[in-house]
C-alpha cells in the first residue's frame, strides 16, 4: 500500500510538472549582450519610454528553429525587449507556430511607447476568451492575460498597433490550461450567422449548441445585449452545468438592413468560484425581397434565389455562398465565352434549375466549376449528375460586380472538394427534397445517349425528344 501511495505521489508530481512547462515562452533576454551595426539596445527595460531609443534592427529572440521563427513587421530591438511600431508605421510581431490542442492561457508584458496607449492581440488557430485590445498606462509594464480555446493543433499570435501606435513586449509565454478549470465551449465557435433572408421569412431559428465542463451546479445562464437584442430570444436563461442546446430566433418583419446581438452565457468555476464567461455574437442580413434560402449549406440558396439577387444587385453586394439546383448538364458556351445552351461536352461547367425538368433558360443558374471540383462534379465524366440535386459553394458575382456567368446569373469560382454536395455525399441532406423522384436515367438508342428525366426524353444536348 505504501508503495502505491508512494507511486500515485511521483506521478502526481510528474504532471504537476509536465502542466507547468510552456507551450512556449520568449524572454527577448538576448536583446542586451549581442551588438548591434548602428544601435544599441535601449528602452523598455531600462526605465526609457521614448525619444532616441529602441532603434536596434536585429532582433534577436529565443527560438532556434529558422524555418518556424517570430515574424515582424516595423520592430526594434529594446533592453531586453522588443518595440513594435515605429512613428509613421504600424508594427506587428507573430510568434511561431505553437503545436497544442484544447486551451491555453497567454500571459505577456507590455507597456506604452511616450504619447501612445493602444496595443492589440489576435489570436490565429484558437478562440479568445478576453478582451484582445489594451489601452496602457503610461511609463511602466502591464502583465496581460488572455484565456484562448479551442485549439486545433496549432495557434500562431499576433501582436499589433494601428494608427501608428507603439508599444514594448517582452516575456510572452503560452501554457496548457488547468484541465480542471471551469470552461464553456460552443460547438459553432464564437458567432451564430443567420445568413441573408428576405422580407418574407418566417420562423427563423438557429441551435447553438453549449458544451460546460468543471463548473458549479447553478449551471450557466443566459443573456443577451446589443442595440438589436429586442429582435433576437433564446429559449432559456439557464442551462445546466453541462451545457445544452440554446435556441435562438428571430422575430418575424424585421426590415432590409444588418442586424445583431450577443449572448452572454456565465457560469462558476466549481473549484475556484471565478466567473467562467463565453461571448457568442449573432448576425443577421435582411434583404428587401423574398428568398427562399440564406445561403448556408443546410440552408441554401434556390436557383430562383441566385436570379432574384443577380436582378437586385443594386442591393446585393455578392459574396460567397451554398446554392442547391438541379444539374442540368453541363454549361455550353461558344468562343466568345456566352452560353449556348445545357450540354453533354463542357467539362468546366454546369446549369442549374430548380425544376428537373426546367427548359426555358431564364429559370437557369450556371455553375463555374474549377481545380479539384472539376473531376467530380462535370457531366462528361458523370453522366449519372444529370437530374440530381447538388450543392455548389462559390461567388455570386465576379471582381467586377457582375452577377452573371456566360451572360446568364450564375456561381464563379466553385473550387474545392468541400465546395460541392452530391447526393451519394450527403444523403441525408437531400433525402426529403420532394424533387428526388425526378430520376435520370441514361437510355442508348441506335449507338445515340439519350436521357430520361421525369417523363421526358432528352438529347444530350438538353433538347427534348419527341
């Protein structure tokens, strides 16, 4: 029994240590003995916060590794220290890549350049808990600390001015976070986007789905704030201490304009009794017209959606989004880049509809298809697309505005394999369409490929048999 106990204790001691080595650390310590060709290393550390100082144009900090190394933009080397920005300019410092996943606490030291208060932290690869932007007092180090979350497996950290902003950072260090501490999490990150509506919506709602761990049994209320939050509710103010799903919706009649709130979700530490807080903002963009979808994938837009906004872009400013349609074949077009009609031969684009049997070409939507989505997604090589509903994710307008692709409206740029749905790749998210019964079929007739849609024959040209 001693000799377990004894066991148990080394290896508690081994994680108590293992939890207090760095993810990374940087102490800017070799800014001091290594000379410099023009200047020396003064600011910061010595009690200088302007004037003639912190000019040195080496920098040279802890990190061995030349291929994973900080970057900067407008920085000087200071008395064991850095200074980031310079008069006219803005500077910014970007650590290595930080290899870690789950949490993290970020702590550093900063202080003011003479005259200037502003510094700013973002934070790539992770979610920030706390507050990224610091307003400094005057002559003297500030230790910050900013609680980052979901970590995927690596995290990168900027530190940045505007508007010519300075400011001295040393000893940034990044460690694991307490497994034990209180935390809320969402599973759809720090904002819930509604997407673009029309006038004519109803009943919008949206999940967000609220995962708690290590807090107490009050459980985790909720609240919301903002201009627009009479606009937005959510189904409860308080959920367990484990989270739950959190419904939010949006009042009905709102009119054409951009609209948001925050939700406020706070809970206990179970250990410490700190206050454990996770900001989620929502969006929301009304259009002053009826769509049918808003442009997510598990809500996408209509082909008489991607019409509509192409005839509206006086008020529709583009942008990338999901739109579902039947494939048609492929996109025709002639030397000069217009389109000629629903083809069997064009391997780089598609035509949509949102009728399976659809002719008439004012109800179709083409499809700019390229790169990696090429080889799965043109009818030459998948004949067996034709009649099928499919997802595409692309630009409902060019770099220059228009909403047109080959003359008629249209989705640029659909470029990646995550771009794209088929009905073999996600089943469940068209199983219900009550267009699925409109299977194709490919008919060979006297050496000729023929395809049954519906109840129609049509050539592979898109032009219906008799």
């Amino acid at each position: 029994m001693k000799k377990s106990l004894s066991l148990f204790a080394g290896l508690w001691f081994s994680c108590l240590l293992m939890a207090q080595t760095p993810l990374f650390y940087e102490s800017f310590d070799k800014c001091k003995d290594e000379p410099d060709e023009n200047y020396g290393y003064t600011g910061g550390n010595d009690g200088q916060w302007g004037g003639d100082i912190a000019k040195a144009i080496v920098i040279y900090d802890d990190q061995k590794d030349a291929s994973n190394a900080w970057s900067y933009n407008n920085a000087n080397g200071a008395y064991q220290c850095i200074k980031v920005g310079i008069a006219k300019y803005a500077g910014s410092a970007t650590t290595p890549q930080i290899t870690h996943t789950g949490d993290a606490v970020l702590t550093f030291k900063v202080a003011p350049w003479e005259g200037d208060s502003m510094m700013y932290v973002t934070i790539n690869g992770g979610v920030a808990l706390d507050d990224t932007q610091f307003t400094l007092p005057k002559k003297k180090w500030t230790t910050a600390t900013i609680r980052i979350a979901d970590i995927k497996g690596s995290l990168q950290i900027t530190f940045h001015t505007y508007l010519k902003q300075r400011f001295f950072l040393d000893e940034v260090k990044v460690m694991p976070a307490d497994p034990n501490a209180g935390v809320i999490r969402t599973t759809e990150g720090m904002s819930l986007d509604f997407g673009t509506l029309g006038q004519g919506y109803s009943g919008v709602k949206k999940t967000l789905h609220v995962q708690g761990a290590n807090l107490s049994a009050d459980g985790i209320s909720v609240s919301v704030e903002g201009t627009n939050k009479s606009l937005f509710s959510v189904s409860t103010s308080n959920l367990s201490a484990t989270g739950g799903e959190l419904v939010v919706s949006l009042q009905n009649g709102v009119s054409d304009g951009d609209y948001g709130c925050v939700i406020n979700l706070t809970g206990k530490d179970k250990n410490t009794n700190a206050d454990v807080k996770r900001q989620v903002s929502v969006f929301c963009s009304i259009m002053p017209f009826a769509l049918q979808g808003s442009g997510t994938k598990t809500d996408p837009f209509t082909c008489a959606d991607v019409i509509l906004l192409a005839d509206r872009r006086d008020v529709f400013w583009g942008g990338r989004f999901w739109v579902e349609g039947f494939v048609l074949g492929g996109a025709g077009r002639d030397t000069g880049g217009s389109f000629t009609g629903v083809s069997m031969t064009n391997n780089q684009g598609l035509v949509l509809a949102d009728d399976v049997t659809e002719t008439n070409k004012i109800h179709f939507v083409t499809v700019q298809i390229n790169y990696n989505a090429r080889a799965a997604l043109n009818v030459v090589d998948n004949p067996e697309l034709v009649g099928k509903p499919v997802k595409v994710y692309g630009d409902l307008q060019n770099d220059k505005g228009s909403p047109l692709y080959l003359g008629i409206p249209g989705v640029r740029n659909v470029n990646n394999d995550d771009q794209y749905v088929r009905p073999w790749d996600d089943e469940t998210a068209l199983a219900n369409d009550p267009m699925r019964k409109c299977e194709s079929t490919k008919i060979l007739r006297d050496g000729q490929l023929f395809i049954l849609r519906g109840e129609k024959i049509y050539t592979v040209t898109g032009q219906v048999v008799k």
